[in-house]
C-alpha cells in the first residue's frame, strides 16, 4: 500500500510539474546522451524532474544556478539510474555545488589510532550519510564524452555506499555474479596499478587505481562517455558495468577523442597481469 501511494504521488508530481520544453532540449542536446531511445529520453526527464523535486540542490560562495544549470546537473546525475529505481538514491538528500574546486579537510584513522589530518583541493566529493558535492566548473564541463564526468563518478560513489563504505563492490542485482564482478574489476585495478608504478601510457584515467573505490567510480565514467575505451580494453568490467547499470552505451555513442591523453589512438585490447594478492577486497 505504501508502495502504490509513492508511486500516485510521484506521477501527480511529474503530470503536474513537467520540465519546460525550453529547459529540457538543450540539455538533452549534449553529447552525453547522444543515442538514447525515446523510451529512456522519457525515463531521464521524469527522473530529472523527479531528482530536482526530492534532492536539495545549495549553491554555496555566492554562486547563483539558473534553471538550465539545475537541469544540466540533474540530469547527468541520473542518468545511470533511469533503468534502475530511483530509490538507488534514497539514502542522502543534498547536493552543494561550490563555483569551482573547493578545499576539503578531512581525517583518517591509521592501523595504530593515530589521528590524521589533511586537505585537498576537489572537483567532487560524496560524503558517507551526508551531501554530495561538486563544483559547478566541473558539471559544466562534464557532458562532453571525454571519459570526465564528475556527477557520474560522485553518484557511483553513493551507489557503491548503499551497502556500507565505499569499496568498489556496490550491492549487485539478483542473478550478478559476485565472483565475477571481483575477478574482473580486481584484474583491471592491478593492470591499471600496474600501469600506474611504471609511469605508462594508459587507456583509462590512472586514478583509477587509487584504490578499488575509485576505480569503480573512473569506470562508470568512462562507461557512460567512452564506454569503447572499456568495452574494448577491459570486457569483463564493461560487462559487469552493463548488468549493473542495466544500459548499453556501446550500442548508443560514437567512437570520440576529446581528450586523447586518456584514450588511445589504436584501440587494440590489452594483456592483462596476474591479480596481485588482495588487490581488490
């Protein structure tokens, strides 16, 4: 019963309060999503409309967001869930969109209880049990099919929370195969690391292999803006990422170069290594 009531609430909303054509087509103009079917272009307004209702949007630093800002930013937000349920997104509320790159400060606990301090200057940050945050430059800049999308990686990061801290093994769907999204995600993190010690070229942004966290969230990047990079370098995880997301973006881009020090001109498969012991949890 609780479950149909949302559901009548939600389409009261969304009948009631569509997104303006004028608002809308520019934004679903942008190379980002190129290709999608009339179906799914209908899934991702409801949604982004839906996202704009439930989710606080706070510019902070005197910056001001116009409509089209908030509906660029929604809609890159949920786009790898409009195949999904929108309730991926349920457990946090608030988006803080700062006018750039913003200061972080944040601690750590090491193996022996120390206390540690540091801060960094960040395109994104997605806080556990608390708000994302991104800078509007960033956002801006994202939609463009270049394997850079800051809403998509800090969004994968919230998915991968949903069942604790984030580790790069988000809660899988029912018949996923959790072996097999370890052996592929984990042969990928120590190629990438093993890319990385060596200082070579890579296919891949190489922070990936920062840790299996954020070479889950680099991956959903590049999935959903240059997902031949993925697909034709590391097949297993593009078809985990495809179970996951439940979307096909291979069938639905083209082939782009925007930034080529990330993507290679000769998009040949690799070698994968051996998995390092323990490489992926």
């Amino acid at each position: 019963m609780f479950e149909f009531l949302r559901t009548r609430r939600r389409e009261h909303y969304l009948a009631a309060n569509p997104i303006p054509d004028a608002l809308w087509y520019p934004v679903l103009a942008m190379p980002l999503f190129l290709g999608l079917t009339e179906d799914e272009k209908q899934r991702l307004r409801e949604h982004t409309a839906w996202f704009l209702h439930e989710k606080t949007i706070t510019p902070v630093h005197e910056l001001e967001l116009t409509e089209h800002a908030r509906v660029l930013l929604a809609a890159q937000a949920v786009l790898p869930v409009i195949n999904l349920d929108f309730d991926a997104y349920d457990d946090w509320s608030e988006v803080v969109v700062y006018p750039g790159r913003f200061l972080s400060r944040d601690r750590y606990t090491d193996s022996i209880g120390l206390v540690h301090e540091y801060e960094q200057h960040l395109a994104g940050q997605a806080r556990p049990e608390g708000p994302v945050l991104l800078s509007w430059m960033d956002v801006a800049e994202s939609p463009w099919l270049d394997g850079w999308n800051v809403v998509i990686h800090e969004l994968a990061h919230k998915l991968d929370m949903r069942n604790g801290e984030a580790n790069g093994r988000p809660a899988l769907h029912a018949g996923m195969d959790a072996a097999e999204w370890k052996a592929a995600f984990s042969d990928a993190f120590s190629h990438l690391s093993k890319l990385a010690h060596l200082g070579l070229y890579s296919p891949i942004d190489l922070y990936a292999a920062e840790n299996p966290a954020e070479c889950f969230a680099v991956f959903s990047e590049y999935f959903f803006e240059t997902p031949h990079a993925v697909s034709e370098h590391y097949p297993r995880v593009y078809e985990q990422l495809k179970q996951f997301y439940r979307q096909d973006p291979l069938q639905r881009l083209p082939r782009v170069r925007y930034r080529p020090a990330f993507e290679p001109l000769a998009m040949a498969p690799v070698i994968m290594p051996t998995t390092a012991p323990g490489a992926w949890a």
